[in-house]
C-alpha cells in the first residue's frame, strides 16, 4: 500500500513540475507583464519571470553604461504594476 502511495506522489511531483516548466516558458514568451498575463499565471511564475527579465536588464544597461535609463524604466514598471493593482 505504502508503495502505490509513493508512485502516486512521484507522478503528481512530476506534473507539477511539467506544469511549471510550460507556464514560465509561456509566460517568458509572452514578453510582456500587462494585467492578462498577471491574471493568467501563478504568482510563482511571474516572480520568476520578473526576476529574469529585470537581471538581463540590468546586464544589458550595465554593459551599455545607460543605468539612468534603466532607473527610469523600472519606476515606470513599478508605477505599470501598481496601476494593474489598483485597477483589478
């Protein structure tokens, strides 16, 4: 009995992780945080997604010595976020 317990919880753990693993790629693709993405995927998802984007942003704008731009943008993000916020 023990055994059938495991295997079940095996496969749910590999789903999930499926599951996971399709909606950062889909969510990644969509290259855009407007509020149907932040309705559609789990906040796990967007965190992460977020985390990688703002990372590559900062690589790129520290390479092209433009960090006062990338300031601005991100206020500009973070005012976009808390529109979304307010608004649902």
């Amino acid at each position: 009995m023990t055994d059938a317990i495991e295997v079940w919880l095996k496969k749910l753990v590999d789903v999930i992780k499926l599951t996971l693993k399709h909606q950062i790629r889909s969510c990644f693709q969509r290259n855009d945080m407007n509020l149907e993405t932040v309705e559609k995927f789990p906040m796990q998802v967007l965190c992460l997604i977020n985390s990688i984007n703002f990372t590559s942003k900062l690589e790129k704008s520290i390479m092209s010595m433009s960090l006062p731009a990338t300031l601005n943008n991100l206020k500009n993000e973070i005012n976009n976020f808390t529109m979304m916020l307010q608004s649902s």
